[in-house]
C-alpha cells in the first residue's frame, strides 16, 4: 500500500509540472508570434483641406540676346569692353584693323576680272547676217567703248577720304555750337554788367583820334563790300563754265574743280590777274554760295590762242577788281588797326571819363572773333565733302552708264541669237555663256556694295544691354558670320522654365505668381506666362512651366526654387502620401483589419484600391475603398502583402 501511494504522488507531481508549463507558454504566445511580424505605423483617414502646389527649379536666362556677328575677316586691335559690362547703343565694341577686308578685295577683283572678260567676250561675240540687228549691236558696242572711256578718266574716291571730310565737318560744327555758346555766354555777362558805355573823351586831342579812326573803320567796310561782291562774281563765272553747253566737259570739270579749291581759303591768299584760266592760274578766297542773277554774268564763251581751252571773256576784268578790292581791303583794315590804336593812346592820355564794362565789351568781341572764324572754317570743310561727293558721283554715274550700257549690248545680242538659235549651238552657247557672265557679274557687285559702307574700323553696338560672352581678343582675326560676343538685353526681360508631370501642369493657370523657397536676395517676381509640351520628356508627355523673371537686380544665370498653385479644396478622406502606394493595376492603400482574440487584437492588412484626386507636400485626398477614420498604414519596417498581420508600432496609439 505504500508503495502505491508513491507511484501516484509521482504521476500527480508530473502532471502539475505539464500544465504549468502550457499555461506560460500559452500567456507568452501572443509576444512571441508579435515579435516575428512586420511593424508597422497607421494613423486614422480623415476629412479637410487640400492646398495644391507645384515646386520646380530652373536657370534665369534672358528672353533676347545680340549676336555680334562678323561679316569679313579683320585683325582685332583692341576689345573695348569686358564680360558684365553695360553698354548703350552706338557705344563702341570692337576696334579692328584699318584697310579693306582680304574678303572685300579679293571679291573687287574677282569683279574686275569678270567685267573684263564680259566686256572681252560681248565684243567678241558671233553676229549673225542681219543688218539692222549688227547695226544696232555695233552702235551699241561703239556706245559702250565711249561710255568704258569716260569711266577710265574718272576715279573712284576712297570712301575712307569721304569719311575723314565727313568727321572734320562734324567736328568743327561742334567748335562753332561751341563758339556760339562762349559768344552767348559773353553777351549775357556784358547785358547782366549793364551793357557798354564808351568813355568820354573829353576836350584833349583823343576826339580827333576818334573822329580818324571811325572813317578808317567805315572805308575798310566800304572796300570790304566791293571785295565780296567781285568775288561772288567770280565764283559764278566758274560755276557757268561748269553748265555751259560748249564741249571739252573735262577741262571744264577739272577748271572748276581747282577753281573751287583755290576759293576754299580763308582770305589768305593773293588774286591772279592773268587772262587766262588754266589749271596753273586761280583764285583763293572765301567759298560763298549766294547766288547772282543771270545777267549779271552774263558772256560769250571763246577759245585762247591754241583753240584747246574755254575762256571767259569777263574773267579778266573781274579778277583784276578782285585783286585790287583785295589790296584796298588790306591796306584799309591796316589803315583801321592804326587809328585804333592811335586812338587808344590818346584816350590814356586825357583826363576824361574811361569805358564801362569795357572787359566785358572786349570778350563779346573776342568771341565773335571766334565763332566767325569757326564758321569759315566750317565752310572750307564744308566745301571739300561737298566736292569729294561730287567727285564720287561723277564716278557712279559713268559706272552706271557703263553698266546700262553693257546691259543694252547683252539684250541686243541676246535678242539676236535667240533668232539665230536654229544656225548652230555656238550662238546658244555664247548666248548662255553671257548670261551666266552678267549674273556672276550681278552678284559680285551686290556683294561688293553689301561689304562696302559698313562701320570701317569699328564695330559698335546696335542695342543697348550686359556683356555676357566675348569670343575674340586682341591680335584675334575675326571669322565672317562668326559671333564675336554676346549682348544681353535686359529691356526685354528675363524668364525661366523647368518640366513637370501634365496632372501637375492642370494644378496651375497662366497668370497665377509663383513663390520663391530658399532664396534671400533682392524681391524677384515669377509669373507663369505659359504651359506647353516639354519635347524633352519621354514621349512629349510631361509640361514645361514658363515664368516671366522681373526684379531689380535680375541677372541671367541664377538658380530658382519655385512654388506655383495654391488653390484649396475640402475632401471627405485625406490620407497621408506615404500611405499611397500604386502598382500595374492603379494606386492603392492598406487599411489594417482588427481580430480580437483571447489573447488579444490581432492586425491585418488589407489592400484597398483609391484613387488620388488632389495632394499636396504631406497629404493626399482620395476616392474608392477608403472612409474617414480607417486605420492606414502609413509605413513599414520590412515590405508586406494583401492579407499579412501586421503588429502595430509601439510608439503609435
């Protein structure tokens, strides 16, 4: 009996220890199986606002930018401006190399040779056996060897002479506005002292000296009148020689030519009075252009002794007054000088009253001194612009008569073997031949005249803007159609643009002002202007955004960070974005499924397909599955499925 009491002790013992130790594995199985799950971060959809934005970065350029461009091959001498640099238009850029371009002179021969051989080859053409027609192509070959004659007494001006005339003329009219100014300035000072008021020379022998030198004053202006008259009359004498009807045009036009340089001094020279007039003998004086009646110069025209040169029958007679009224106009003026100065020591030497303002009085007169002497130069000036244009007219018309002319020749000859083209192929063939010759002809001269006129040793800026780029320095040679530098131009502002997905491109309207995120510099204005496609997305499927840049210190080249769209809508379920995830089938969450056990809740996963209709940096409102207050899942440490559990964060409630 004792031993079988043990034996159930025993089994009892064992049994107890059994069910002790399913009963803490059971209570420990629930920690166990969590700490094996997938941990996850929920938090509960809800309804609110949704305020939309679109943010994208981009580079400020400018909307215009000047080319500089280079139209011939030039030595660069000098840069005249550095990157940065604002300039105005006509501000200058570049300095090159003085002369005609290697471009600009081989295209002038390549013209002169094919003009010789044009010429060669329409006085060699074939002429077929029809009289009028050869009568008409003679005529006009014999027109065109009269008109190529007449272009080889004639040269043509160098444009850089015309210019240099130019420049003097310019800058002496800035000496005479000068002039005036100092003239002016001078006669206010004088009316603002009260005017001059001559002394009183008093009852000594200065009244005597006076009386002398107002009659010395009053005979220099009298012969100074008959001077200017006879030397108008003179200059009209050459100008008629010029439009005569009578022949030997080329002496003429030489005559007149050394007659007008010879008037362009400034009473300075001396008058011939030899008969004749040839290209050795002249006159010099004050150029003036007034005019005289007809009659009053009225001639004949006949031949000198050797029956070669026009002489004007009065030309005699007026040079011999021209030169006496000159030497009366001398004497006289020193005559003037004389009893003036007389007349000054006298005044010194009496008791009476001395000149007011007279200081001023004597700079009123040194000025107009001044400007009279400004104004003769000017015309001097004036006078030889005036005949380097006329001289280079000249030459452009015999050019242009030479040109018409080898025109006539060509239809004429064209016309012709255009009837002859049955005779045979050479007629054709020359006919062809002298086409293509006059229209390489044509073109050449187009090109010529299109690399003539330009701005010479300069190139300065046609628009006014920030030196971005320069491609050349000194000792460069330019390049022809080659950028030399880069002008940016402000005035028409600046923009930037940067690509985004075409549902966010619908967030946003023409119009709307974009905000500017981590930027601290001067206020900048960005208003979007545009939506198009972006060519250079995959596809053409995104949108480019492009913004109008405004703002005082605006500069090309600098980085913005941008924001655009703030349009808020209310949305019965808001989800955060890191909640929404998408696969081949559309975008989707997971909502976590609640089981309650005897051992506790259990979670599980569960997909659910939404829709996103609007989101913004944190948020997202969507459609389908998904209700206010569902518990989401927001993130997860390891990656799970539809139909996982799941066991909550500990730190999430």
């Amino acid at each position: 009996m004792e031993q079988k009491v043990k034996k159930r002790g025993w089994v009892k013992n064992a049994a107890i220890i059994f069910l002790s130790i399913m009963l803490v594995l059971t209570f420990f199985s629930n920690t166990i199986m969590n700490r094996s799950l997938p941990e996850v971060a929920a938090q509960y959809a809800q309804s609110g606002t949704i305020n939309a934005k679109v943010r994208g970065s981009g580079t400020i350029t400018a909307n215009e930018t000047y080319q500089v461009m280079a139209t011939d091959s030039r030595k660069v001498q000098s840069v005249a401006v550095s990157l940065g640099d604002e300039v105005k238009a006509g501000d200058l850029l570049l300095v090159l190399s003085s002369g005609d371009s290697e471009e600009l002179e081989t295209t002038r021969s390549e013209l002169e040779t094919a003009e010789l051989e044009y010429q060669k080859a329409l006085i060699n053409a074939s002429s077929a056996d029809y009289a009028k027609q050869n009568r008409d192509i003679q005529n006009a070959r014999e027109d065109l060897e009269a008109a190529q004659a007449t272009l080889a007494m004639y040269e043509p001006v160098d444009p850089a002479a015309i210019k240099a005339a130019q420049d003097k003329v310019n800058a002496q009219k800035t000496t005479v506005a000068a002039a005036q100014a100092a003239l002016d300035a001078a006669q206010a000072a004088l009316d603002a002292a009260g005017g001059y008021q001559p002394g009183t020379p008093g009852t000594g022998s200065a009244e005597a000296e006076r009386q002398a030198y107002e009659a010395a004053k009053n005979n220099y202006n009298a012969v100074y009148i008959r001077y200017g008259a006879n030397y108008r009359l003179l200059e009209e004498i050459a100008k008629a020689m010029v439009t005569s009807n009578k022949d030997d045009d080329t002496y003429k036009s030489y005559t007149y030519t050394v007659w007008m340089e010879a008037l362009a001094d400034d009473f300075k020279g001396t008058v011939a009075t030899t008969g004749n007039i040839t290209p050795d003998t002249g006159a010099e004086g004050e150029a003036s252009l007034l005019s005289l009646p007809t009659d009053a110069i009225d001639g004949v025209f006949s031949y000198d002794s050797d029956g070669t040169h026009i002489i004007y029958k009065s030309q005699k007679y007026v040079m011999e007054e021209l030169a006496e009224a000159y030497t009366e106009v001398t004497d006289a003026k020193a005559k003037q000088d004389s009893a003036y100065q007389a007349y000054q020591t006298a005044l010194e030497n009496t008791s009476g009253t001395g000149a007011q303002n007279e200081k001023e009085y004597k700079a009123v007169q040194s000025c107009q001194k001044v400007l009279n002497d400004a104004n003769t130069l000017l015309t001097s000036y004036q006078n030889t612009l005036d005949q380097l244009t006329a001289q280079q007219t000249q030459y452009n018309e015999a050019k242009s008569n030479v040109e018409t002319l080898e025109d006539t020749l060509s239809d004429l000859i064209f016309a012709l073997q255009e009837q002859q083209k049955a005779d045979g192929k050479t007629q054709a063939i020359e006919a062809l031949d002298l086409k293509a010759m006059r229209n390489n002809i044509t073109r050449l001269r187009e090109k010529v005249q299109g690399m003539e006129g330009g701005t010479g040793g300069e190139i300065r800026s046609e628009t006014a803007g920030i030196v971005r780029t320069i491609n050349v320095t000194a000792g460069n040679t330019t390049t022809p159609e080659s950028a030399l530098m880069e002008i940016e131009v402000p005035d028409r502002g600046y923009q930037l643009s940067f690509s985004v997905e075409a549902d966010k491109a619908r967030m946003v309207t023409v119009g709307d002002t974009a905000e500017l995120t981590n930027y601290w510099g001067p206020e900048i204005t960005a208003v979007l202007t545009s939506i198009r496609n972006d060519p250079q997305s995959a596809g053409g499927q995104n949108k480019l955004l492009v913004f109008s840049i405004s703002g005082e210190e605006v500069s090309s080249g600098t980085t913005l960070n941008l924001s655009v769209g703030a349009r808020s809508a209310n949305y019965d379920v808001i989800v955060p974005k890191s909640a929404v995830h998408s696969d081949t089938n559309g975008e989707f969450v997971y909502v976590l499924e609640v089981t309650s056990t005897p051992l506790g809740n259990r979670f599980t996963a569960t997909k659910v397909d939404v829709k996103v209709l609007a989101q913004d940096d944190v948020n997202a409102a969507v459609s389908g599955g998904v209700a206010a207050n569902d518990y989401v899942i927001t993130t997860s440490n390891t990656p799970i499925t539809a139909g996982m559990k799941v066991r909550i964060a500990e730190n999430v409630g």
